[in-house]
C-alpha cells in the first residue's frame, strides 16, 4: 500500500530539517550553487559575499548533502524542500535562526 501524500510531505520535510540543521547560515545560501540553478558569482554578487567564501560554503554544502542524500529515494523531492528554504532565506521570507560566528566565519 502506498502512503499517503501527506506521509510523504510529512517524511520529506522531516528528512530536510535534518539535513539544514547540518548546515550553517553561509550553506545553507549556497544550495542553488550545489544544485547548479545558480553560479557561485551570480549568489556572491547576490549576497554580498565574495566568491572563495561561495565557493567554499558550496564544497561543505556539497558534502554534507551528498552524505545525507545517499540513501534516500526521497532525494530529489528534499533536495527540492531544500532549494525552497535556500530561496526563502536568502528573500527573508523565512525565517532563520542567527547565525553564530562560527556559522559564518565571523562575516555577515
């Protein structure tokens, strides 16, 4: 019997809150980078960060995904939840907890 829809969105974004705890304020603005919607220039244009600092928050993003996702059929659809939030923080439409120094690196 296949679960239902709910039970699905339910396991996806459970699936996805564990895997953005694991990221930081700077990887979690990366993830359109990692997913290759975006350029690390065009988000470090975008964000106001210089593109080492992208590009280096894409690699820890890329490797953090790339061993949560593994095992998963879900990826796709919380790769998806992912890219969402990425989208909505860096908008402020969703809120986001604040980044500590350590998260950032000591840079806003």
């Amino acid at each position: 019997m296949k679960p239902a829809v709910g039970q699905d969105r339910t396991a996806i974004n459970d699936a996805a809150d564990e895997v953005w705890a694991q990221l930081n304020h700077r990887e979690r603005l990366a993830l359109p980078s990692v997913g290759g919607e975006r350029t690390v220039r065009d988000l470090a244009d975008e964000l106001g960060m210089s593109k080492s600092t992208v590009a280096r928050a894409k690699d820890a993003a890329e490797a953090i995904l790339a061993a949560a996702l593994q095992a998963t059929d879900d990826s796709a659809a919380i790769a998806a939840e992912l890219l969402r939030r990425s989208a909505a923080l860096a908008d402020g439409t969703e809120p986001a907890t604040s980044p500590s120094f350590s998260d950032t690196g000591g840079e806003p």
